[in-house]
C-alpha cells in the first residue's frame, strides 16, 4: 500500500496527511476510501483529475490503498 500510495501524495500529502486543497486519507474508513475510489473510477463519482487516476488501479491495489490509508494517523 505505501508504495501504490506515493502517486497520492503530490495532492493528498505524506501518508494522506494533506495540508489543505484535496481531502485527508489518512485515519478514514477503510469501507468509505474503497466506495470512494471505486466510485471514481466507474463514474459514479466526478473529480477534478480521479476519476482518471482511479482507472488504473485494479480492485486489489484499491485494498491495498484502503488498508494504507485507514491505519495511517492523522
């Protein structure tokens, strides 16, 4: 998940710690980051640039994320 996770960064912020602009990840839902993502990448939910970077993760590196993120601290 760190490794997926590093692309996130440049607008969520070191381990989803963001420091405004785009939301935190870190310490959120694990089940509510998957809805998200998925969302994102089927078009259900709209973004300024995730509904494209959502459509090049598989399912399993969206758990992968989720997991990061979840266990992170805020």
């Amino acid at each position: 998940g760190r490794n997926i996770s590093a692309s996130c960064a440049a607008c969520h912020g070191t381990n989803g710690n963001s420091v405004g602009g785009a939301p935190a990840l870190a310490g959120a839902d694990k089940a509510y980051l998957l809805a998200q993502m998925k969302d994102f990448k089927s078009g259900a939910r709209t973004g300024t640039v995730m509904h494209h970077h959502a459509k090049g993760y598989s399912d399993e590196e969206f758990e992968k994320l989720a997991d990061f993120f979840a266990a992170q601290k805020h």
